[in-house]
C-alpha cells in the first residue's frame, strides 16, 4: 500500500527527523515502506532510506497516489510561529479528504492556536482521526469538540546505544533559540555545574536555527564542550551516559530519555510540559522575563535536579509502550490499512 507522510522533514530539525525515524521503524516491521514529503527529499531519503518527495512541488501527485496520508507527527497544528504553516499542514489533510483518501493526524500536539486558528483547525478535521501526544492537546482537542486518542512520540521507538557516549559524565544543555531567558538559565545552571568540579557539554537538536544561542551559551561557559551530532543516531549515541540533560527543546528530553539519561525541561510549549508530565520528569518555567532572580532561582532549582538526577524508567517504559500501540491504532483503527 502507498502510504504518504507529511510533517516538517529534510529542514535539519534532529526533532522532527526522530520522531520520522521512529514511525519508519514502526511501519517497516508492519510491512509497509511510506513516501515522505519533505523540504530536501534528497536528504530525506539518504538519512532514512526511504522514497520523498517535494512537499510543494510534489504533493500534489503524491496525494492522488496514495492509499492513505499521515499527517504528522510534530508540533505542526499551531499558529504561534506561523500562520502559513497551519494552513500548509490542514491544507494537505482537506486535499487528502477531498481525494477521498483515508488520512489521519498523527503524534502531533495541538495548539498553542489563536481563535482565528482554533477555528480553522475545528473546520479542517472535524472527522478525521486524531492521535495527540501530550495531556494539554488531548485537553484543548477536547474544547473544540474534536475526539483524539492519546499516543506519545514516535521518537520514543528508537533503539538506546548499548555504550556510554561523548557526553558520559557530563551535565548536558540544550539551547533553543528565541527563548533568551532559556539560555541565561542554562548559563547561570552551567556555572554552578563547573564550580563544583562538573563537566558541562551543549548539545544542539536544531543546529541550524539553534546556532546563535548556542554561541551565546559557549561564550558564557568556555569550558563547555560542544557535541558534533549531524543525525538523530549520533545525537541519541552522544546523550548516552551524560550525568543528565537539561533542555530547552522538547526532543533534548525526548532523546535523552531514549538515549538512557536523566532528563529536566525548561517549558516554553504545553507539548514540553505534557511529555515532563508523561516521563515523570522534572520541568521548570523559563522566566517571563531577564531578571536575575528568578533567572537565580531557575537555576538553583535545576541544580539540585542534577545534584541527585534520576530517570523514572517505568514511567518511561509506559510512554514507549503508548508510543508502540499508537502506532496499531494509526494502521488498524485510524487508516484501517493494518497488516
């Protein structure tokens, strides 16, 4: 059968290409190899071997081939960075219906959505299956009158390493660009980490978007070494061992649990907030602002998570777990194209 996945690949965002790996590893052992829209189908299909397609250029042949369409997973229902995005990723789902093909949201997290994009969004798929991943999409789906089962991230599916990696030992940061009070956290939390006698690595999931903000934090922490990872498999293989991962990304956490190491998140987004929630880990609002105390007092928080770091690993297990029937869901009860 040919199955079509659309979300946000092949624009280098480790992120979404986990979560794209790990619902390939999912499909492949159901017996079913997917088309991929993507941004770079070319690195697309040399990162994870399978077939892609432009997700402008080639969309609309790949639609009306298709069997059926995935939309997802990621944080791609949301009109706070974007309004052309929310209309991209509906449009393809109201193309799908229109060509009659079955088609289904799927590990995405919905919202944060203006009235305007709540609207749209109630409209567009009123009737299409929706598989959330988060407690917050689950609850704002529920306001909009639109059923959704819950699932979890489909990165979750990735295999840990079996050795401990470049990071072993460390405290690891994960910046994220567009979020400054973010970085003077993790900054202020590097310090102490240093002072004590620690060892500090950043670490990058968007290395394109997220460069800027790394260098900021570098410069406040010399001694930080910086992780080289250019795929979600060297990501994942340098998080392993790390004493713990601090981040400002939702997949930072994501793949630091995959990759085995105590996990802590600075919310920006409910979709951080709800997986903290999922895995049992700890999460701290950024400031709202600049100001040195609670920037302090973020930070002294956070500290006492990595002076005794612990990874819940039944709560971890659960989450996989969810992750592994969302995927039956999708094929048996979503698409209806299980094996």
């Amino acid at each position: 059968m040919r199955l079509l996945i659309s979300g946000y690949y092949g624009a280098g965002n480790l992120g979404d290409e986990a979560l794209l790996a790990g619902l390939l590893q999912a499909l492949e052992a159901a017996g079913i190899a997917p088309q991929v829209a993507s941004l770079d189908p070319d690195a697309t299909t040399r990162a994870h071997g399978v077939a892609a397609v432009h997700r402008y250029r080639g969309l609309p042949r790949a639609l009306w081939r298709a069997d059926a369409v995935v939309s997802g997973g990621g944080g791609l229902l949301q009109d706070v960075t974007s309004t052309r995005s929310l209309a991209y990723y509906l449009g393809v789902v109201r193309a799908a219906r229109a060509l009659r093909k079955p088609v289904a949201v799927f590990g995405q997290s919905l919202g944060p959505l203006s009235p305007a994009g709540a609207a749209r969004v109630r409209r567009a798929l009123e009737g299409v299956p929706l598989g959330l991943r988060d407690g917050p999409s689950l609850a704002l789906a529920e306001r909009l009158g639109l059923p959704a089962r819950a699932v979890a991230d489909t990165a979750l599916l990735l295999a840990p390493p079996a050795r401990p990696g470049t990071t072993a030992g460390a405290l690891v940061l994960v910046p994220r660009a567009g979020y400054p009070t973010i970085g003077s956290v993790l900054a202020e939390l590097g310090r102490r980490h240093l002072a004590d006698g620690g060892s500090v690595a950043i670490a990058l999931v968007h290395p394109a978007h997220d460069a800027p903000e790394a260098d900021r934090l570098g410069a406040a922490l010399p001694s930080a070494v910086r992780v080289a990872a250019a795929s979600v498999t060297e990501l994942i293989a340098a998080l392993a061992g790390a004493r713990a991962v601090v981040s400002g990304r939702l997949h930072g956490l994501v793949l630091g649990a995959v990759a085995g190491a105590p996990v802590a998140g600075l919310a920006y987004d409910p979709k951080v907030a709800g997986f903290a929630a999922a895995i049992g880990a700890p999460l701290h609002d950024a400031p709202a602002d600049g100001d040195a105390g609670a920037v302090r007092a973020a930070a002294e928080r956070l500290e006492r998570f990595v002076a005794a770091p612990r990874l819940d690993r039944e709560a971890l297990a659960r989450a996989i777990e969810r992750a592994r029937d969302g995927v039956r869901w999708l094929l048996d009860d979503a698409l209806h194209v299980g094996s």
